[in-house]
C-alpha cells in the first residue's frame, strides 16, 4: 500500500497525489535512506457505446475494451533528496474484442528535495487538480492521461497555508512531449503560482493564477485565473468558483462561475451545483479532448463530466452563453452506493454549436474482494441548432479496480 514517505511529507498532497493538503511540521533531512514505497492498480474496463451520430450498434467501432497496469515507487535517498517514477501499460480491444493497440509509457519521472518546510519537485509529474484547475493530470482506468514537465515548489511556512509555484515547459501525453506553445517550439512554457488557505473553521480557500508566453504558437499571451471557497454549514456544504481565461490570439476572453451546495440525511447524499460561462473563445482547460471536458475533465464544477468525450459537456468551446446545472445523488447500501447524476446545459447566442443537452448517469459501486467494482448507464442527448446537430449517445460501462 502506499505510505507518506518523508520525502513528501508536503509533495504527497500536493505535488504527488492531488489529495488533500495539510500543512506539514517541520522535519530534518536525514542521512540515513529510507525503503522504497511501491504502488499499483491493476484495472479492466468495458464500455459499450451506441452513438447516433456514427450510426453505430453497441459492440461497433466506437466501443471498447480497456486493460490497463499502473506501478509507482518513490524512495528517500537521504539528505533530503528522493526520487519517483511511475509506468504505465494498456491493452486495448474493440467492441468485438479483437486487438486494436497496445501502450507502455513513462508517465512520472522526477527528483524530489526537501528542506524544512519547503519541497521542490523537478521532471515529469502529474499535476492535482484543486491547485492547478487549468491544467491537471487525470486517470483512466488507474494509468495517468496527462503529465507533465517542470518544476513544482511547494511551501507551508505560513500558518494553515499552502503556497505553490511551478514552470511548466511541455505536457506529456503517453511517451509524447507537446510543447505548450507548440508551433514555435520554444521553451517559454507556463507559469503558474497557487494558495491554498484552511485558517477559517471548515473551510478551505484555493487561487491559481497562470500566465503562458506565445499561446499555441502564437505572439499574444494567455492568462487565467482561478479561486473557489468551499465551506460547512451545519448539515450543509457550501462552495462558490470563479474562472477567468484570456488568450489573446484566440479570440475573447471566457469567464466562469459556479456554485454548490449539497448535504446528507442518514445514507442519502445530494449535491446540486449550476453555474454560468460566457460565450468567450478560451479554453477552461489548458489541453484535453473537447477542450477540457473529455480525456482531462473540466474543473469548472457544474460539469457533466466524464473521460469519454461524447457523453461530457459543459465548458467546450461552444460560442454561445451557458447555463449549466447538475444534481449529484448517492445512496449507501451495505455492499455499496447506488450513484446517480442528471445534467443540463442551455446555450444562447448566434454562434452556439448547439441549444441545450441533458445527460443522465446511473451507476452502482462496491467493492468485492478488494477489488472496486463500477457498472453504470450514462445517457445524453443533444438538441443542435438544427436537426442536423442532433444527437443520442448511450454508454454502459463496467469496470474494476485493484490498488495494491
């Protein structure tokens, strides 16, 4: 299983695992090395798509089957140095089971350094969500989607605070190196500098902000900005987003925001959450299928969210004005939770790619034998602008997990 080394007594929940930060005690390197921590997951997936769009039958093309092997180690090396990698593997089949690809990747290599309460991250890492909401590191099925190359400072001097600053030179799907400012290949990457405060009772306050140089090749600058408040109140919780994303060289500026609230009565769980995103040409996302909503899932709350992008919606570019909304349920049995989701965008504007979509999900979670069992039926239908824009997607998936 995988333990808190030393070594990311501060990197483990911010610069490692994306998880939840907790300012650490000062500690003293040590000469003396540590044993090496190892981890896996072991996961294999199947999802059935019927899509109308590509005429499909469920076991078609756009179906498939999803083998995959994650394994990480990180290791103390004394003095304050260590050291993390982790490698990735998928087998791929389609929807008739025959071999469609097969993928072996690097998907962490980086050295560590810790001295009192300050850490330093150098190399390719996965990047967490809540600190770095324009452009993170998700996983399907264990193995990660996106790394990526940098350095990562993380400091935890001041009380109850979190501060993060990091250059980031490429984004690393798979073995690849993309540059971010692609078409001029240059080095000037993206800088982004973080907080994360939890001095306030219940409550945690984060803010991002980010600047890119020569945007996509481009000679014009990126911006973005990113804060959110999460609270408890009572029986209830509580949280407010805002979202600010200015590339100069595509055109204008897109603005988010969006709110929650959700609670719990006895094994019911509810979370409702709508917000609202201009018609701006920027990606919410840095990188990512449908900018941001497929393969890299939106930060942006109010998302129907998912890692297959023709069931995701809500923050694409679309060219219009959004209202988006989704209403989160989960009911706890004993062998497991009953999940489901209901999502709706409405799109305004003359230059929407569609009028509104509403998606469903409908899910059943347990676990057998230590392994973390999934199978649920997502549905989502696309009225467009016209009848040619129509569209019904249904997936059923069933997928299991094993963490070692």
């Amino acid at each position: 299983m995988k333990k808190t080394l030393l070594l990311s007594v501060v990197a483990s929940g911010i610069i490692y695992a994306g998880g939840d930060i907790a300012p650490a005690q000062p500690v003293q390197p040590q000469a003396a090395p540590a044993a090496c921590d190892f981890w896996g997951t072991i996961a294999t997936r199947y999802d059935a798509i019927k899509d109308d769009a590509s005429v499909n039958k469920w076991t078609d093309k756009d179906s498939a089957e999803v083998s995959a092997l994650a394994m990480g180690v990180e290791k103390e090396l004394g003095y304050g140095f260590g050291f993390g990698a982790e490698l990735g593997a998928f087998y791929n089949l389609d929807g008739k089971f025959n071999k469609k690809s097969e993928t072996a990747e690097l998907s962490q290599a980086y050295i560590t350094y810790k001295a009192g309460n300050t850490a330093i991250k150098a190399g390719r890492q996965a990047l967490p969500q809540n600190l770095s909401p324009w452009a993170w590191s998700d996983r399907t099925a264990g193995v990660l989607d996106l790394a990526y190359n940098g350095i990562v400072v993380v400091n935890t001097d001041l009380p109850d605070t979190v501060l993060v600053g990091a250059w980031i030179a490429s984004v690393a799907p798979n073995n690849t190196n993309v540059k971010i400012d692609t078409a001029n290949g240059t080095d000037k990457g993206l800088y982004a500098l973080a907080a994360e405060y939890k001095g306030i009772a219940n409550t945690t306050i984060d803010a991002t902000a980010y600047y890119v140089p020569k945007f996509l090749g481009t000679d014009d600058n990126a911006y973005s900005f990113w804060a959110s408040v999460q609270t408890k109140v009572s029986n209830f919780d509580l949280g407010l987003q805002a979202a600010y994303v200015k590339a100069d060289g595509l055109g204008d500026e897109t603005y988010a925001v969006a709110g929650y609230v959700g609670t719990t009565y006895e094994n019911l769980e509810a979370k409702l959450s709508v917000g609202y995103i201009n018609d701006g040409d920027a990606y919410l996302n840095l990188t990512g299928a449908a900018q941001g909503v497929g393969s890299v899932s939106s930060s942006f709350w109010a998302t129907f969210g998912d890692d297959t992008p023709s069931v995701a919606f809500g923050g694409e570019i679309n060219g219009g004005k959004q209202t988006v909304a989704k209403l989160d349920l989960g009911y706890k049995l004993p062998y497991g939770k009953l999940l489901a989701t209901v999502g709706y965008d409405n799109s305004t504007g003359s230059g929407r790619n569609f009028d509104n979509k509403i998606g469903a999900k409908v899910g059943y979670e347990f676990n057998v034998k230590g392994v973390d069992a999934l199978v649920e039926y997502t549905y989502v239908k696309t009225n467009g602008v016209t009848s040619a824009g129509d569209r019904k997607v249904q997936r059923v998936r069933v997928q299991g997990v094993y963490k070692f």
